[in-house]
C-alpha cells in the first residue's frame, strides 16, 4: 500500500497497564504518560492504544493512560497538545493523518499547526474500506454505486469526522465515479461503522484496522478496500482501482509530543517504539488485527507529516469551493 495516500470535553481516563519495574531501556522522563485521545473510544486512535502501549510499557518501564478528549475531529485534544501541556516528558498524544493538518487547513478558527508539535512516530498506516451492515440489501459496492447514481444524495455514507481521511477517501471518490453520497459524520471511526452496523446509514468509509474485527466476526460486510492491492486478510474484497476507480486512501496514525519536548526524552520514545515494532509478538498481535505496521520514527517522521500538509492543503484548494456549497 501506499504510504503517502490520498487521502471540550474531557472524557474517562484509563490506565492500558502498569509498570514491571525499570528496565535496561527505560524511559527516564516520567513514571506515568498521560495519551490524549482525539476521538472516542472504538475508534483507531484507541485500537493503536490498545495494541502499541502494553508493550511500550514493558519496554519502558512506565505507565500510559489515555485521556480521551473527542471533539472537532481531534482537534480538541492536539490544540491542548500544542498550546496548553508542558513540553516535560509526561504527556504525549495520538496523532493521526490526515485529520491532524486539515483541522487547521480547513478551518481558520483552529489556530495549532505541526511546527507546535515534536513528532515522536509513526507505528500503523491503515487503509481505507467501505463497510455495511451483514443484513444490507447492499451486496456489492456495484449495488451501493448504482443505487446512489439512480438516487443522487440520497445514499448515506459515514465517516469519522469533517477533515478525517474517510471524509476525503469520499470526496475523492465521488469526483472520481462522478457521483454524489450523503455524508454523514461522526465522533470518530468506531460511531461510524457503529451506525452502519445498526442500519442508522447505508454504509461507512472507514478503516480496515478498525473494522476487520466486526467484518471476521460477520457484523459487517466489507464491499472495496482503497489499496493498491488486494489484502491478504481480505483476499475476496476488491480494490477500488480494480473497479475502475484511482483511489488509494487511508490513514496513518503514530505518536507526538508538545514542541520543546526533552530530545533524550524523545530518543527513548522513538526507541521504544521501534522495538515495539520489531517485537515477534506485537507483530502477530497486528496482523490479527489487520493493522499495517508503517514505522516512520523521529525527524523522518517530521517530514513525512510536512509533506502530508502539503498534499492536503493542495487537496483542500482543488475540493474546497464544492465541499463549502454543499
């Protein structure tokens, strides 16, 4: 897949695990690392959560506690990152593309930027699906297409938010097939395939990582993944560009921290992380989850985050007079 695709409330704190005690490689900036979460709990940020930071804590020796903070499409949670915590080695955040640039690309009154960050890694790149619920008259993305054609917005499809990836994988695809969906948005990926799931929409855009769980399970029914290739945990479903349609979309999701954090802090982090990734047992448990690990770790990661700001500022200006009349 393609790495570099298209594409205030303060909620329940949960500590993932707890300390085993120092380690050779611990992390000597805190004993306990608050997360901010931009979404709610289901979503992807959560699923990386769940996945990366039991491991991170044997590595490390320290505690992670996620602190979710939904809102504004993770924008509630990255503005106190940039603006409000202390750069002290004790609070980082769950950073996702592309929502974490289009917040402010989009949108003048959101007034952090990337330059306000210290970008850590990046751990997962997750494509992007279209899902319904298993009972859907929709059994094919040919039957969802040709009943939105016949019915122009009158098909409702789900996404995690205005400015998330599964906003633009449907902006996109509407250009592309020349067609029109209603887009519905949601707190986060979790609501979206949720709504979907109950029969509240007619389908949601959203991640393979996220849903894969609820597709095995047979709660819902994968119709196109928007990769290059067929994935091997879903080798029955089609790609969008096998139907004719250029669209490769997704999103990647690692970790940052306030600008000005500790760079020893930060050196521990991208080396904790990056062990994590290489760990035989992280690795299994990811592939059971059908999370593409992606590992982008420090100033790579920097650049990989600027140049996904250039993509979708350039993105926005192209979609941006269309989206805002509708």
């Amino acid at each position: 897949m393609k790495r570099r695709s298209f594409v205030a409330a303060l909620g329940v704190a949960m500590t993932l695990s707890v300390p085993f005690g120092a380690t050779a490689q611990g992390y000597d900036a805190a004993e306990e690392v608050t997360v901010l979460m931009g979404f709610k709990a289901g979503g992807g940020s959560d699923a990386l959560a769940q996945l990366v930071q039991p491991f991170l804590a044997d590595e490390l020796g320290v505690s992670f506690v996620n602190q979710y903070m939904p809102g504004a499409t993770g924008a509630i949670a990255w503005t106190r990152l940039a603006k409000q915590v202390k750069p002290d080695g004790e609070t980082i955040s769950i950073t996702n593309t592309p929502m974490l640039m289009t917040n402010y690309i989009m949108n003048e009154s959101i007034t952090y930027n990337i330059s306000e960050l210290t970008p850590i890694a990046n751990i997962v790149t997750d494509p992007g699906i279209a899902v319904v619920a298993a009972d859907s008259p929709y059994q094919s993305f040919a039957d969802l297409l040709e009943a939105a054609k016949a019915d122009p917005g009158a098909i409702t499809v789900g996404n995690s938010g205005i400015g998330g990836d599964d906003f633009f994988t449907t902006v996109a695809f509407e250009r592309a097939a020349d067609i029109k969906f209603q887009k519905v948005p949601f707190q986060g990926d979790g609501p979206s395939w949720t709504a979907a799931m109950g029969g509240q929409i007619d389908a949601s855009f959203n991640n393979v990582g996220i849903t894969y769980p609820q597709i095995k399970a047979g709660n819902l029914r994968a119709l196109v993944v928007f990769a290059n290739e067929r994935l091997p945990e879903l080798p029955d479903v089609p790609t969008a560009k096998e139907l004719g349609f250029d669209v490769v979309a997704g999103s990647s999701r690692g970790y940052s921290a306030p600008a000005g954090f500790p760079d020893e802090a930060r050196a521990q982090l991208v080396d904790g992380l990056r062990r994590v990734t290489e760990n035989p047992d992280f690795k299994a448990a990811a592939a059971a989850h059908a999370m593409n690990i992606d590992f982008i770790g420090g100033n790579d990661y920097t650049a990989f985050l600027q140049e996904q700001e250039k993509t979708f500022t350039d993105i926005w200006n192209e979609v941006k007079d269309e989206v805002q009349s509708n």
